[in-house]
C-alpha cells in the first residue's frame, strides 16, 4: 500500500493519500484540494473515500469538496451533526475498497468524537500497516483537548489519555502513526518530536503512554496555552460544509484607492520581506511577511468580516497569500497591488524604522534607556525574557496599546517574525520604533537575559 503524505507546513498539518495503484483514500484535506487531484492523477487512481477524523478547528476542510469532485464516498464520525450528507461510521466499522481496508477506532479526546483509521496491509495478512491518528495520538505528544471550551477539557484530558493507550495495546508495535496534527500547529498540546514514528516507538515518547493518568492530565493542561482566535471560526465552517474553493486573483488597486482605503482605516496587509517593510512602507499598513508563519498570525489578529486588501512584489506572491487564506476561510479580498512599493505610494511618503539585533539592543543600552516589548507568548516569557522589557504577546497588543509608553520602543520575539507585525501596529498608530529581527537565542550571547 502507499501512502503519500500532503504537507501544510504553514499550518503544521498533515493530509494523506493510501492508494493500491487503482484506488485511493485521502484523509483529512486540506481547503485547497486541486494538490491533491494532481497527485492521484499522477498516480493515475480514483479517489473513492474521502475520510475526516474529527470537525477541525485550526484550518477549513476540503473534505467536501473533494469528495463532491471526485464522486467519492464523505465519511465522517457518527457523533459529529453536520448540515452536509455524509457516511456517518462508529467504533468498529469498517471501510473497504479495492484491496483498501480501514477500521473506525472511536478516540475522543482532541474532541468528542475523534476517530482514528487502521489501515490493514494489502499483503493479505491483515495486519495493521498504519493508523491515521488525526489529533490523538502523536509524536511525542497528543492533540490539545481545550478547544471545546473549558467546561471540556478536564473530561477530555482524561479521554486522551486512553484513547491513546487504546491504540497502543490494540495495534502492532509495527504501524506507522500517521498524524494530522503536531508539526507546529497549535492543535498540538505539547510539543513533538520527529518526522516519522510507530506505535513502538511511541511507547517510550509518549506522555499518554509513560506517565500516570493525573501525571499526563496535569502535565498536559499545564503546557496549554493560547491559541490562534480563528480557531473560532474553523468548526463552525466545518460543520455547515465550505463553500467550494475560489483560489482566484483579487481585483487590482491603483495608489489612489490604496490610499482611500488606509485613510478609511482599512486592513491593507504589505506581504514583502519584514525589513524591506521597515526600510520603506505606506503609513497605516500592516507587516505579515509571506512565510511560514504568515497565515496563523494574520488569522489570529484579524476581524473576519472586515475588508483585506493585499500589497505584495509580485502576483504570484498574492497568489500563494491567497490559497494561505482560503485554508482558514478568509474567502473574500478586496483588491491587492504589486509593484515597486514607491510607485504604489504615490505622492506620499514612506514610512520607515531602524532594524537591529540583540548585540545591537545591548550596545544602545550602555548609552541611554531603552523601552524594550517582547511580543512572545506566555510560555515562551516563562522561561526566561530581555532583563526589564514589558511583555505584551502579539495576539493582545490590540487591546494593550495603552500601555506602551511614550518615546522610542524596541520591539523582539523568538525570530523577529512576530515583532514585525507588532512593530507595524505599532508604527501605525504612530510610535517610534525599533525592530529587534534577530534569534532569540542571540539575546543571551549579548548579556540580555533574566531567567
């Protein structure tokens, strides 16, 4: 049997497709599914079953779209209610086409009714190959289970905990784990540790399955922290069933209107390198650099709803911002422009701010005092932080902003990444800024850190 695995770096998710040469099944995919059709194409087999395990909350699903292209068979957990039809499979049901055959093993714990897939070998031994684990078990770690809100994280925590050991004692040592979640997505509630893995392997790696069961609880609802608000967004789309995807390119903006929008107060989102940003950009728009992390920080500080207009170098770069988007349901854009950022400016002058590293911070620190913000997330602050600078986490600066003092401010994070967008705020409402876009790591190697 092979299995191709679809990565969605930007999002830390994983989608798979197992096919016998003839037939295939894809689990869990992605918004934009075209990646998919050119690669069962290439292999030159016909989806049949389209496979969820769970209502996602961290990206929109193209489950329902494929499977209405293709003709293929939606297969959902029975315990989900969604406005869609689908085949609705339980505990111990089985799925089988051409020489493709799948068990439902119920493990709640991500959500509710989590389901993970057993894929049988093609060998005709029957054993177990593989397991589609979704948000359950994964490598090092399990899935977060807070998503459904606090009144349901304890009961899910403890869930987790032997939805996971079931799979261990019912699956060979043998079988791939094949996770959705856990390579940088914040579903994942700790963080995990390689590329590839089995169950065996899992039997000394995993928290569910080395600790006791308060251990694990506690241990896993203390390494919660926050995650993105578009989550929010995510099940509720999911469960009405996307609309089909649109990966076309936004209307064109001229200067003019560029300029009407940003006097109106508008999200216009500047896609460019973050330094090229600080070295010239228009007065009132926003840093989210096109990388890897672009999508989650626009989607975790954005209002949905509230008109988007895109400036980037090139077309092909808004495209790449545009299938970003559509995969957490940001649909509509109201325009984007490309080109020479001056040419786009107009008659306006650019905007601009300094961009050091840490050596930098110190060295302007021996001369005068420095107001210094770290952007990080609590977990990242517990640790240890830049001696006297005031943390503010990128996703609450909106409602903070009355708390960072007047004069000039230094702005850092774990890589420069989320420092730029938050010295773009910043720069917005008219501060003085300086950008630390450097590794965090360098903070030490200069004499920053306070443990």
């Amino acid at each position: 049997m092979d299995i191709e695995v679809i990565e969605t770096s930007s999002l830390g998710d994983r989608s798979y497709l197992a096919s016998d040469g003839q037939v295939a099944v894809v689990v869990d995919p992605q918004r934009d599914i075209d990646r998919i059709l050119d690669l069962v194409n290439r292999k030159g087999a016909r989806i049949t079953y389209v496979l969820e395990t769970h209502i996602h909350n961290d990206y929109v699903t193209g489950g329902l779209e494929l499977a209405r292209a293709t003709g293929a068979t939606y297969v959902v957990g029975a315990g989900d209610e969604v406005e869609f039809e689908r085949l609705a499979v339980g505990d111990g049901d089985e799925i089988s086409t051409g020489t493709i055959r799948l068990r439902v093993l119920h493990t709640p714990g991500h959500t509710h009714h989590h389901i993970a897939y057993a894929l049988h070998s093609s060998d005709g031994n029957g054993e177990i190959q593989a397991v589609f684990t979704g948000g359950s078990m994964l490598f090092g770690a399990t899935g977060r289970t807070d998503l459904l809100g606090p009144e349901h994280t304890d009961e899910l925590t403890h869930a987790q905990y032997h939805s996971v050991r079931r799979l261990a004692a019912e699956l060979p040592g043998t079988a791939e784990v094949l996770p959705t979640h856990g390579f940088g997505s914040f579903c994942s509630a700790t963080p995990t540790s390689g590329d590839s893995s089995t169950v065996a392997e899992q039997h000394t790696a995993n928290p569910a399955l080395t600790l006791q069961e308060q251990d694990y609880v506690d241990t896993l609802l203390a390494g919660l922290d926050a995650y993105p608000a578009y989550y929010a967004h995510m099940g509720v789309i999911n469960k009405r069933g996307p609309e089909p995807v649109d990966l076309s390119l936004p209307e064109p903006v001229d200067a003019a209107e560029l300029r009407h929008r940003l006097e109106a107060g508008e999200w216009v989102v500047d896609l460019r390198e973050r330094t090229a940003f600080a070295a010239g950009h228009l007065a009132g728009t926003l840093a989210f650099e096109l990388s890897a992390n672009f999508v989650t920080y626009l989607g975790w500080l954005y209002q949905y709803g509230t008109p988007l207009t895109l400036i980037g170098d090139t077309q092909d770069q808004v495209a790449d911002a545009r299938r970003e988007l559509v995969r957490i349901g940001i649909d509509v854009l109201s325009g984007a422009a490309t080109g020479d950022i001056t040419a786009l400016a107009g008659n306006q002058p650019l905007r601009s701010y300094p961009v050091t590293d840490f050596a930098g911070l110190a060295a302007a620190r021996k001369e005068r005092a420095i107001r210094v913000i770290d952007a990080r997330r609590n977990d990242e602050r517990a640790k240890s932080s830049v001696s006297e600078s005031i943390h503010i986490p990128l996703h609450e600066l909106a409602d903070r902003l009355g708390e960072i003092p007047d004069g000039e401010v230094w702005v850092y994070c774990g890589s420069g990444y989320r420092a730029s967008i938050a010295a773009s705020v910043l720069d917005r409402h008219g501060h003085q800024l300086v950008l630390v876009n450097d590794a965090y790591d360098h903070a030490e190697q200069a004499g920053l850190i306070q443990s």
